[in-house]
C-alpha cells in the first residue's frame, strides 16, 4: 500500500491505492499522475510518504476486503474473473483482452507470490475476490484441487461471484471418463462411479457444483507446452517405470485457453465440453517425435513399466461443432514443426 498527503487539504489525508489504480511520480515537478481504468485525476502538488521517491512507476495489491459496496470499481458487461491464474489462466486473460478491448480482467490468488506479474500481464490480482461484493458477468475457474484445502468450498464462492448473465466455466479433467483400455473415448462417454477414485471424486464432485448453479464444465486432456507436460516430464526423468504403450492425450495451453474462451463467448448453460486434439499417442510415440525433432537438448532413454493401466483415445469432435472450434496445433507432432 503507498500512502500520500495532499498539501492542498486543510488536514492530513491519506488516501490507499487499490491495484487497479496505477500512478506514476515526476519528482521535479512535484506531480503525482494517478490514472485509473476508467478515470484520470492530477494533484499538482503533495508531499509522498515514506521519504523515498526515486521510484518512476509502481501498482499495488488488490486486498478486496479493504472495499466495500460503496466503492467506485465499476465491473463492466464483458470483464472477467479467473479464479487460479497460472499458465493457463494467463493464456485466457490474454486472449479474452483480445477479444474485448478495454475489459477488465481480475485474477484470484491463494498467495501474493505472483501478484506483480499478474500485474504486468494487465490482470488486477486478489487473494479475496470471491468474498468481494461485486459480482462478474464472465467468471472462470481454473485453480487445481491440490492446491486448496476447501477445492469445494472456492468453488461455490466462485460460482456465487458469477452475476449469471455471461458465463461461469469450469476446466476440469478428462480423467473422469471410465476408459483405461487404450479404447475409443468421446463426451458421451461414461464416468468413473463415485466412490472408485479420490481423484475422479473430487472432481466429478466439483463439476456438479458448477452445473448446479448453471455453469459449463471443459475437460481437459494433457496440457502442453514448449517445457511443460508430459514430453518434458520423460526427458528430466530420463528412464521412466511406466509402461511405453499407454496411451496420451493432449491439448496445447494455447489451444485450452481458445477453447476455454470460445466456450465463454457462446453463453451455454449446464453444458459438458471435452479439450483435445483428437491424434492421440502412445508415450513412445511422443518421445520418439521428441527425439526426432531434434529440438530438445536433453535425451530420453526409455520406459520400463510393464502392468500399469493402459489409457484412453479422446475425440472432441461434438465439442467442436456445438462450440464452433479448431485447436491451432493440431497434433503434438504439427506443435513441434513449429519450434
């Protein structure tokens, strides 16, 4: 928090920046240029506290509790709220910016570890926007459930932020499909039964506070990118005991986050979509482009697992038809050509 005093004002004022207020100090003159998103005041002369003032541009944190429901932040038709905005969360704020210039997009944190990069990604950051008062017509959840210890819980305070008018979105796993035989797989078909599986469980569970309240649920196959996901995971093991027939499926960050948006737009209701590419492969399939490509310093050896599960064959097509969607990279293989 910075703190000012106007030597204009017949008392000492203070006044606390939230972070979507941006400032910056020109010292010579003794101005203080405060811009907002929507509104730009200028102070021609006060006095900054502490003593310091050798810094040229700054932006605060977002503490939400510290507003109330007089405050002036004014959310808009097509802002948006991410609730957990790591890689992916990052990609759909960007593309959503694209999408609709000037919106605001607000990003809700466990910690204030990343808060300053969120910031200069022009995504406003919070560890309590879902006990905020201010409701968002555009709100995505994103945060994994390892992560909280009530992945429940945020998620209804999540879903209580959504004003109901754009859409509430929810990027689940594809996990959850009853399918472990390396056999064909789509969004027809049938889930893990309660009570198999901790971690079907948890999200099967998650999915049905989204759809209660009238949210869209994404599963999501194997994220990827550049130095994340499953390629990059074999080549810092190196040897890994799994067995190298088990089929993958995957989806690049970039193209989650399209599809993510493109779901977002559309306004559905209580709807399931399914995120991948639709050419599924075997981990030695994968590593063995990997190694063709020739783009990777480090160098697989193999797989050693013989009896674990098998996988499943993803296909997305009903999801691309209703959504009206096309992964940029159609395949891990047409992803790395690009390199």
């Amino acid at each position: 928090q910075f703190v000012f005093n106007h030597s204009h004002l017949s008392m000492s004022s203070q006044i606390v920046l939230p972070s979507f207020i941006h400032f910056s100090c020109q010292t010579p003159q003794n101005t203080l240029l405060f811009k907002h998103k929507h509104r730009s005041t200028q102070f021609s002369t006060c006095k900054i506290s502490p003593l310091s003032s050798s810094f040229s541009s700054m932006a605060t944190n977002l503490n939400a509790s510290q507003l109330d429901s007089s405050s002036s932040l004014s959310i808009g038709q097509t802002d948006l709220l991410i609730v957990g905005p790591g890689v992916l969360g990052r990609l759909v704020a960007h593309q959503w910016r694209q999408e609709y210039k000037g919106c605001q997009v607000f990003g809700q944190t466990i910690t204030t570890d990343h808060h300053e990069e969120l910031i200069q990604l022009g995504i406003s950051p919070s560890l309590n926007w879902t006990k905020f008062q201010h409701k968002f017509p555009y709100v995505i959840f994103c945060a994994p459930p390892y992560q909280s210890s009530d992945y429940h819980g945020d998620l209804k305070q999540a879903a209580s932020c959504w004003n109901g008018e754009g859409s509430f979105l929810y990027t689940s796993s594809s996990a959850p499909y009853d399918c472990n035989d390396n056999g064909l797989c789509d969004e027809d078909t049938p889930v893990v039964p309660i009570g198999r599986s901790l971690r079907t469980d948890v999200l099967l569970n998650a999915e049905s506070i989204v759809l209660e309240f009238g949210g869209s649920v994404v599963r999501l196959s194997g994220l990827y990118k550049e130095g994340k996901g499953a390629h990059a995971y074999y080549l810092e093991k190196g040897i890994v005991e799994s067995r190298p027939d088990h089929v993958l499926n995957l989806i690049h960050y970039e193209d989650a986050a399209s599809l993510s948006v493109a779901i977002l737009k559309k306004h559905f209701r209580g709807k399931i979509f399914l995120g991948c590419d639709n050419h599924p492969l075997s981990r030695q399939e994968l590593m063995d482009l990997v190694e063709k490509s020739g783009k990777f310093s480090k160098k697989f050896e193999k797989f050693t697992g013989t009896n674990d599960p098998l996988g499943k064959r993803l296909n997305n097509s009903k999801t691309r038809q209703e959504v009206g969607w096309e992964p940029k990279y159609s395949s891990f293989g047409h992803f790395l050509e690009t390199l």
